[in-house]
C-alpha cells in the first residue's frame, strides 16, 4: 500500500503536498488523480470535504475541541494546500467569514470549540444566517462517549445539546459518526452553497470522532459543491396574467430585496417596460444605479420621500427578492392603496408572504427574463403610467433636494463635544464620495450610521454598500474590513461604525493588521446610542440611558496596537478630507475618530419617513394593519 493512502502525519502532509500540487480538489481531473481510496481521520476527511467544495480558507480559533483538526490544518497549509487565519474573538472571526463570502464570494470555514467560544460564534452567525451568506461553522463538540462532563460543553445531563441548539439557529449536523462524512458534507453544500437562501452551515465535530480513521475513503464520492440550475416558473397561464397585470396596471411599484443583487439589468429591462417606479431596501443599492429617474431610493421606517411616496401612492405591487422585513415595509402596513401584487421569489414562503398574490416562483433572473419576453416596451405608454412616473420623479427630485442640503449642512453646535461638528449625513457623504474615487467597498455597521448610510449612499453598481440590516449586528463593520487581507481579488475596505458599534469588536484592529488588510475604519463618535435615543424623543419626548459620561480617546486606543495608522478627523470637512486621503495612501490599516453630532436639530440627520410596529406606535400601527388589503 502507498504511503499516500494511509491515515500518519507522513501520509497526510504527502497527500496535502499531491492537493497542492493539483491546485484543489473541486474539478474531476484533479480527483482523477488522487488515489482512489485512502485511510485518513475524521478530520482529514473534513479537510478534503471541504476542498472538494472549494472551501480552502480557515478562519480559527483553536481549543481544546479542535486539536486534531488543527494538526491536519497545520499540515495542509505547510503544504499550500489550505490557508487558515487565527483570530482573537469567535464573534469577530464570524463577520470576517460573512464579509469574506458575501463581499469577496469566497466562502470559508470557521473554525472553534463548543462552550462561550461556540456561543459567540454562533451569535455572529446571525449576519449570515440574515443576509443569505453561505458560511461553514465547525465547532468542537463534547465526546460521545458520555464518559462523564466534558469542559464547556452545557451543563445538563442530556445528549447532543449543542448540535439542539445549532439546530435552532440554522441547518446543523453531529458528526457523530466518522463514515456519515459524505451526509454531512453533501447537507453542508445545499446551505452554504444554496443558490437562492444561503446559510451558516454548524457541523458539530465531537473531540472524539476527529481522529478515527475513516478506511478506504473514496475522495470522488465526497459531494462537490452544489450547482443548481436556474429554475423557471412553467404555467404560462401564472407567467400571463401576471404580465396582464403589469401592463394594464397605471400605478406600478417594484420593491427590490436583497435577493436581487445579482439581477440588476433585467429587472431595470422590466421596470422601464411596465412604467414601474422602484424601491429599494437596503440590501438593494445599486440595482438600479442612483441616477436612473425610475430608482425612487430607500423605502421603510427609515425611508426617503421619493420611496415611501411610491409605496404608498402604488396600486400594484411587484416585490422581487424580498423577505419583506418589518422596516422595510413599515410592518406592513406600506402598501395602502395596493390591491394585487406579483411576487418574484425562489422561496415559496417569502413569495406567499401578502394576500392576493400572483407567486412566480424560481430563480428571479430566469423568471424576470420570462416576463421580459412577453412585455414590450410599449407597455409603458399604456393609460396614466407616464403620469404616474412624472409623478414620482418630482417626489425624488424633492428628495434629492432635501437630501443635498441635509449632506451640505454646516457643521452643528453638539453640547457633549462643545463645539461645532459635522453631521452624520455630511460625514457619510464624504466617505461615500471618498470610497468611489479609490473604488473602495463600504461596510455599514448598525444603530445610526446605518441607517443614515443606507438613505445616503448613491450606488451605481451593486456590490459598493453592504449593511448587516438583517441582524444589525453591532460590530460587523468594524470585523468585516479584515477580509479585505483574506481575499484572493481584495478591494479597499471601509467600515462606517459608531463608537458603541466599534466597541463591540475592537481586537478586530489587531486581526485587521496581522493578515495585512489594507482598510480604513470610520469612528463616528456621537458618544450615545442615537438610533434609540431619536426613537425615545420621536415616541416618549425624552431620553433615558442611551449615552454615558466617560470618554474615550480613540485615536490613542487605536495607535497602541502597533500597525494601526490612528487619526482625527478633525471637525470640518477640509480636515476629514485629509485623513482620509491620509488614510488611503497608508498600505495597512487606518483608523479616523470623527466627533459627529447627535441632538434634536433635525438637520442633524435624514429623518424618518415610514411607520413601524415598535413601542407605543404598536396599536396603530397593528389597527392599520388588520385594515390592509394584501
């Protein structure tokens, strides 16, 4: 027997030098040239499932749950076969994973022990599991054995508790058997790899199961990466009425989701033919680029005047990739006027989500491009659809304005920085127009930076914004950037985060310069939570435990970790223009603090523009919504 194919530290690092060699094991030529069955651990057999995926980054924080793995990992990245990056925190090290795949489209595998190492992990996982990011989560269980407590494991005498809890947050699996490798890997590919709702994949790898050898594993039977080919909706009497529908109809609006990033030209191909105004949720931006004059912008809670006019002026409603999150359409109460809507989704639930509803089910490319065969342009001509567009083009060019003045506001008198500052909005518009001019990627942590970023940005492209509005996971931002130094094709990264948000993941800037991130982070220091203080004046008139009195000096904070390029931001816009040039021309990471204003002025931020089931607005909100149409 070669000793290729058994299952030693010498057999293993000469089978990571033949993957190596081969360049992975994602193609049939290179499985073809592996031997065809080999001996090797549980966590061998792991490592090569994965890279039968094309799964080759490791993002880790090992414990006394992931040893062997990490011996295997060891030899495979000696050999170039893997890359793994260790981190400092299991949350951080989660939104670098999502940022990774969902940014730079290279899903990875995160890689911990069970107990708070776990926990924390599995917290991060939400950005993931709330913006369909596929990402590998493999955690050290307890042993199987049941020989007694394991350390960290939860201290209840019931099998299997964190692969339970997993199984709450996600799709997950108990590698509780060596030879059900193959299930495993095939039900970890149909998540993290799913083409419409992707996911956090938990596998759960118990101390004990790692090292048994798995006998004559044939690496061809492992399951490659799912490819699932689009699907299209197949009753084209549905397909039919629902273009009746769109071409008759007078008052059009589309409400994109982020389930249509990817399918930008055809769906601005269908709005320009049914005379369709277009809203965007957050995760939309730059669907339809900024300039186009049927792009009305953000809808929802947080909305702007364009957007939440054509919601509520509408009467048939197209909504394309969209879960329909409550914010986004004001807990449903933001479509009054609407009595049809067509709903484009590859999820029969999302697109069952309002009443009287024509479901066009399937991939939202190849369904909206069945719709575009079967409406022509003249469809937009069809009775007051013209009127309805000047209509809302004059509320966007009203946004527009608004909007312009709100980015040029002069810096405002903030009573805890005693002294003028910039306002969110203009600051934001500074990074905004900074991060086109270096063709920068921008990441939106939560809380108020987000929401004005997201009523801000003006994206021609998809894939320049990307905010955690799912989870609104305070952190993200500021963890995400790391991946930038992960990436095989990086582009310059750049975390908008309040101070509370950077808090939550401060080691992120020790990650950030350790895997050699060339990226900048934003520091918007208000020194409260403004988000939920401007909830409590807008429904309670007062303010009560959203900000505190100690300050921090964030420029030295950030410049005592060795690497880091700290600087103030100063308080007008020359002097932010310069840090931020400062920042760029730094090859590693840069952090700006930028004192920003936070009070009752209403210049001071973009306003709200929709309703939302939230505090004591409940009851109104909740009446409206048993009234509602669809």
């Amino acid at each position: 027997m070669s000793i290729e194919t058994i299952a030693t530290t010498q057999g293993i690092a000469q089978r990571a030098a033949l993957v190596a060699r081969l360049g992975g094991l994602a193609t049939r030529a290179q499985t073809d040239a592996f031997p065809e069955q080999v001996d090797v651990t549980c966590s061998e057999g792991l490592v090569l499932g994965l890279l039968r995926q094309g799964v080759s980054k490791f993002l880790v924080i090992f414990g006394h749950g992931s040893t062997d793995l990490g011996e295997v990992l060891r030899l495979y990245e000696a050999a170039g076969a893997v890359k793994v990056f260790n981190f400092r925190n299991e949350v951080e090290m989660a939104h670098t994973a999502t940022a990774l795949s969902w940014a730079f489209a290279e899903p990875c595998a995160v890689v911990t022990s069970i107990g708070p190492g776990g926990l924390q992990a599995m917290a991060g996982s939400l950005t993931a599991a709330s913006n369909g990011v596929g990402v590998y989560h493999i955690y050290g269980d307890e042993t199987t054995h049941g020989e007694g407590y394991n350390m960290q494991q939860v201290p209840k005498p019931q099998q299997g508790l964190y692969g339970q809890i997993t199984g709450l947050m996600g799709q997950s699996y108990v590698l509780h058997t060596p030879m059900a490798l193959r299930d495993a890997m095939r039900r970890g590919t149909q998540t993290v790899h799913h083409p419409s709702k992707a996911g956090p994949f938990f596998l759960m790898f118990p101390i004990n199961t790692q090292p048994q050898v798995i006998s004559k594993l044939r690496i061809s039977s492992l399951p490659d990466r799912l490819n699932s080919a689009p699907t299209m909706v197949a009753d084209s009497a549905t397909l039919t009425q629902a273009a009746s529908l769109l071409k008759s109809s007078s008052k059009v609006a589309f409400k994109l989701g982020g389930g249509a990033r990817r399918f930008g030209s055809g769906i601005t191909e269908l709005a320009e033919k049914v005379g369709a105004a277009v809203v965007l949720s957050p995760g939309a931006s730059g669907v339809l680029p900024d300039q186009h004059p049927q792009n009305m912008h953000v809808g929802g809670s947080k909305g702007s005047i364009s957007g939440n006019f054509a919601m509520t002026e509408a009467t048939t409603l197209v909504v394309i990739g969209s879960r329909a999150v409550c914010q986004s359409d004001c807990s449903g109460i933001g479509y009054p006027n609407v009595t049809q809507v067509v709903n484009i989704n590859a999820d029969l639930i999302d697109a069952h989500h309002y009443n009287q509803t024509i479901a066009l089910c399937g991939d939202i490319g190849a369904v909206v491009g069945q719709l575009n065969q079967i409406i022509d342009r003249s469809a937009a001509t069809v009775g007051d659809k013209q009127a309805w567009l000047r209509a809302c083009h004059q509320k966007k060019m009203e946004w527009r304005g608004f909007l312009t003045a709100r980015q040029a506001q002069a810096p405002l008198h903030d009573p805890v920085w005693g002294k003028p500052v910039l306002t969110q909005p203009a600051a934001i518009k500074e990074v905004c127009n900074f991060a086109k001019a270096v063709d920068g990627i921008k990441f939106f942590d939560a809380g108020d930076v987000q929401a004005n970023g997201f009523q801000t940005v003006e994206d021609e492209h998809v894939g320049d914004t990307f905010t955690d509005t799912g989870a609104s996971y305070m952190g993200f931002a500021t963890s995400a950037v790391t991946a930038a130094g992960l990436a095989d094709s990086p582009r310059y990264a750049i975390a908008l985060v309040g101070d509370g948000s950077f808090m939550m993941n401060p080691q992120a800037l020790i990650s950030a310069v350790e895997h050699r991130a060339h990226a900048l982070i934003v520091i918007f220091d208000n020194r409260r939570m403004a988000a939920i203080t401007g909830l409590q004046h807008a429904q309670y008139g007062q303010e009560f435990r959203t900000n505190d009195s100690v300050a921090v000096d964030y420029v030295m904070l950030a410049g005592s970790v060795r690497g880091v390029n700290a600087l103030s931001g100063g308080v007008s816009r020359e002097s932010f223009r310069e840090a931020l040039k400062s920042a760029h021309a730094y090859k590693g990471l840069s952090v700006i603090h930028l004192p920003v204003y936070a009070g009752t002025q209403p210049e001071g931020g973009l306003g709200a523009y929709g309703s939302w089931n939230v505090g004591n607005w409940c009851d109104r909100v909740q009446e409206i919504y048993q009234a509602t149409k669809i």
